[in-house]
C-alpha cells in the first residue's frame, strides 16, 4: 500500500509540474503577444511625435535668412562689395540664433562675409554657386537644402533668401545654416532608434553615427551622379545598409528583427523610420512570466512552511506583547515626571497666591503707622527749625526702609490693572538707566547699551516694565561689585516677532541654582536687610502679564545672562 501511495504522489507531482510549465509556456506566447501589440499601438504617435520635432528644429529659423536679408547694412556692403564691415553683424545673428553659421553672397555666388570670418576655416572667399539654395535664391525664391558643408564638412539644413537693392533688384543672397546634430544626440540620448531618409533613400539624420549618410536601398546610377555633382554629402561613398522591409510593421536591420513604424517629414520629402527590438516585448513577458512562476513557488514555501511560522508568530506576539508592556511602562513614567513637575509648579503658585493675600493684609497693617512716623519726624524737623540730629536721621533711614519693603509687598499683592500701551523697548531701558544711575557710579559699574538696528517696540505698562530691569541692574551692579571686571550689557534684539532682551554681567554667573530657585519667594542671596528675595518672583510675574517669559543662565565666558522675551509689536508712533 505504502509502495502504490508513493507512486500515486510521483506521478501528482510529475502531472503538475507539466501543468504548471505547460501553462507558463502559454503566458509567455499570450503576453509576448500582448507587449507586441501595444508598443505597434504607441509606435505610430512615437514616430508622429519625431517627426514634429524635426520639423519644428528646420522652421525654428527660417525667417532669420529674411529678416538679415532686409537689413540696409547687409545690401550696402553687397553694393560697395566690403563684407568686412558685416562681419560682426553676421555673428551676432548667427549667436543670438542659435544658428550654425551665417554667410552672405554676391551674384557671383562668392561669399564676401560670414558668422565665422574670425574662425581657422571661414567661408569668406568660398564659390557656393553650384549648391541649390544658392540658385533658388537668385532666383527670387526661398532655398531650403540639407548637405554636408563643403567647406568644414559637417552636414546642416541650408536656408537661403535673396537681398534686393531699393529698387528690388536681386544684388546677393543671404545663407543661414542650422545645424542638426542636438537632434541625433537627443535621440541616441532616449534609447530610441531613429533614422531619417529623403526621397533617394539615404539616410540624413539617425540616432547612431554609424547609419548616416548609407541608403536603405539601392542607388541608381543617375542619382549618385546628380548627387555627386552637387557634392550633397562630400565624398561620403553612400553605402547601402543590411535593411530588409517585411510588411507594413516588420524591418530586419543587420540582421535583427524589429517593429517598423515611419511617419513623414512635412514640406521636405522626408521619412522618419522608428525601430523598437522584439526583444525587449520578449523580455517584458519573460520577466512578468518569471515573477508569476516566483509568486506560485513562494505560495508553495509558504504553505510547506506553515507550521513553524505560527510558531513565529506567537514568538512574535509575544515579543510585541513585552514591547508593548515597556512602552506602557515608559509612557506612565513620563506622565507621572509631568504630574509631579505639575504638582511643583501648583506648590509655587500656591505659595505665591498665599504671599499675594500675606502681602495685602502686611501692606494695610503696617502701611498708616509707617506714614505716621514719618510725619511725626517731617513735623519734629521743622519744630526744631534746623538740620536733623543723628537720632532722627537714623529712624528716618529706617522709615525709609520699612516703606521700602511695604512697596514691594503692596506691589506683589496687586499686580496687572494697568492700561496696555505700545512703546519701544529703548525707552523703557533707558528709563531704568535713570534709576540706577547713582548705583553704577558709586560702586564703578560700566553699563553698555546696544537696541540693535531695528526699532523694538512690545506691548503693556512701561513703568512695570522699567521696575523689572531695574531690579535686574540692580541685581548686575551686586554681581560685579566684587569682581576686577565690572560690566552690564545691555542688548535688544527682534527675532521672530519677538524682542528678546539680554542682561549680561561679568560677575560669579548663578552659581548652581537654576532660574526657578531664584524666582522663589524670599529666597535671597543679598545680605540681612538689602532685600527680601522678591525681586525676581515679581519680575517674573510682571513679564508673565505682558505675554512674555523671564529665564536666565550662566553665560559661556562667566557672569550671568537674564533674558527678557515679549511679543513684538509695530511702532505706533
């Protein structure tokens, strides 16, 4: 039994690999068939297409032989037989043209100017009376010929029109040569197979080099020799090549078969031949019966190897079960990195709120006793009706003080409430400047101010504004006053719609803390008595207000950077 299911799957296996090659056979013979048919359906337009180019390249400048041919300088020089003066004239045309060469003619068909006069090989003394378009244009008539240049050998489209004096008569003619050689490059450049014959059969223009100027049948004798005789292509022999025309749709070319589409030249007698290789439609449907066959052979791996691939795959989910684990551990770390920067910055604004509502009740309590003192001392000045003792002046410093500290706190207890309004940066600073004026000069404190090139105008209460940079100077000239180099900086700047403001000192730099330890109520560096630690908590507020930020760093050369940043906002002045 074992033996006969063996021979059973055999011959299974030998059936269907007949069935299965039998039916890539059949593929192969049906899309051959099918690329074949589609690029004979393209072929026709191709070669239209080509054809166009060709003669849109020879129309391109034939009016130009007209055009020079109306010049008044043109027909003096044929007059007074001086072509030297038209020489530059000839190669400015020829190069704005874009034209191979220009030349002019006398009667004689003798050239007395040309484009390339200033050129090793130049036309200028050369006989082209035996070329036809020299003939047509003596003849009143418009010359279209192609040739291979007689004179430097290279083949070109000849345009020709006669120049009359002012009373008609033909005096000379006018040549314009357009070369054609960008066409060949083009088209070998494309891949595609290109060849252009006239009515002798010879063929002018081709994608390869190899085919110009041979024949695709044969020349008879009478031809060679008119040919000859007009030295149309040189001394080129006119070869004929291996060209062999089988139906309306087939050529065989040097032995290999390919699909055959022409289309005319209009207005020149012209053929355009396309050639497209049965090779390439047989390699297309090679390629798509080959991807067939692969597909069905990796459907027959897939399912031989069904089973160890459920394997991998549960292997697989449980990987991405793990992956999806980390992920979810990672994301919860970072939301619980967010709640706790949250539940500081809730802490601060708390404290804050609560400094605000300490403040107020501070501000009313000790605010009237405050100003009593100092009325009472104000009053015992003038009973006295002299200069203050040593006791009154040291209460009044202390008066002072204590006032002092109830501004700040009544400051920070009722901050914004002001009118917005736009005004310029530069005055706000200098404003401040005023302010700590006596400060620089007491403790030696040199203070640089740069606003930049472009007016830098922000939006909000200007005094405020002045009140956080003079804290932030103030702050600067405490920096400095220990250090051998005593300099603030002072720089505006508009980047990105936004002015940027930079206090820059060359004192000890922030020493560790970062910006939120510094901005944090009564937190102070300053000595007992020289502040409470809320200059910067309110500075910081008060840019908050104004839609702004308030930062600050050590500065890579030392001292400390605080930077200002608020919306910028047109001039209104």
């Amino acid at each position: 039994m074992k033996r006969i299911s063996d021979v059973l799957s055999s011959r299974r296996s030998l059936f269907s690999t007949i069935i299965f090659v039998a039916a890539c056979l059949a593929a192969y013979f049906a899309l051959s068939l099918f690329f074949v048919g589609r690029e004979e359906a393209s072929k026709a337009s191709r070669a239209a297409f080509f054809a166009d180019t060709i003669g849109g390249a020879l129309e391109r400048l034939e009016h130009l032989p007209f055009v020079i041919a109306k010049d008044r300088m043109i027909a003096q020089a044929l007059i007074e037989e001086d072509g030297g003066q038209i020489n530059p004239l000839l190669a400015e045309f020829g190069q704005r043209a874009d034209a191979e060469e220009v030349y002019v003619m006398d009667l004689r068909g003798q050239t007395i100017a040309a484009s390339n006069f200033a050129d090793e090989i130049s036309f200028i003394g050369e006989f082209y009376t035996f070329r036809p378009y020299f003939q047509d244009a003596i003849a009143g008539r418009t010359g279209r010929y192609f040739a291979v240049g007689a004179t430097s050998g290279r083949p070109g489209y000849f345009v020709s029109e006669p120049v009359r004096d002012g009373f008609g008569r033909i005096i000379g003619v006018v040549v314009v040569k357009i070369g054609l050689d960008a066409l060949n490059r083009a088209w070998r450049d494309s891949g595609e197979r290109i060849l252009v014959t006239n009515r002798a059969g010879v063929v002018l223009l081709a994608s390869e080099d190899s085919y110009l100027f041979s024949t695709i049948r044969p020349l008879p004798g009478g031809e060679r020799q008119e040919i000859e005789s007009l030295q149309q292509f040189g001394t080129r022999p006119l070869d004929r090549l291996d060209w062999e025309v089988h139906g309306e749709t087939r050529v065989r070319l040097d032995g290999v078969e390919y699909l055959y589409s022409t289309a005319d030249v209009t207005g020149e007698g012209w053929q355009l031949h396309l050639l497209s290789s049965l090779a390439g439609s047989q390699q297309q449907a090679a390629l798509a019966v080959f991807s067939m066959a692969v597909a069905v052979l990796a459907l027959v791996i897939v399912m031989a190897g069904y089973r160890s691939r459920q394997l991998r795959t549960a292997l697989a989910v449980s990987d991405a079960d793990r992956a999806r684990l980390a992920r979810e551990i990672e994301v919860r770390r970072a939301a619980e990195a967010q709640l706790k920067a949250a539940q500081v910055e809730l802490e601060r604004s708390s404290r804050l709120a609560a400094l605000g509502q300490l403040s107020a009740s501070i501000t009313h309590e000790l605010g009237q006793p405050i100003s009593a003192m100092r009325n009472y001392l104000v009053a015992e000045e003038i009973a006295e009706g002299a200069a203050p003792g040593a006791l009154n002046r040291q209460l009044g410093a202390l008066v002072e003080r204590m006032q002092g500290i109830t501004q700040q706190l009544r400051f920070f207890a009722t901050p914004g409430g002001a009118e917005r309004r736009v005004f310029s940066m530069a005055d706000a600073i200098e404003g401040a400047e005023t302010l700590v004026k006596h400060d620089l000069v007491a403790k030696g404190v040199s203070l640089s101010l740069d606003f930049g090139a472009k007016p830098a105008c922000v939006s909000g209460d200007q005094h405020r504004l002045e009140q956080v940079l003079v804290n932030l100077l103030r702050n600067a000239v405490d920096a400095v006053a220990e250090s051998k180099v005593r300099e603030i900086r002072v720089q505006v700047r508009v980047e990105r719609s936004e002015v940027v403001t930079e206090v820059r000192d060359t004192g000890e730099g922030l020493m560790g803390q970062s910006f939120g330890d510094l901005q944090e109520p009564f937190m102070t560096t300053k000595s007992s008595g020289e502040g409470m630690g809320l200059g910067l908590a309110i500075s910081a507020q008060i840019v908050k207000e104004m839609g702004g930020t308030l930062d600050a760093r050590d500065g890579e050369a030392g001292g400390a950077i605080f930077t200002i940043t608020l919306p910028q906002e047109e001039d209104m002045t």
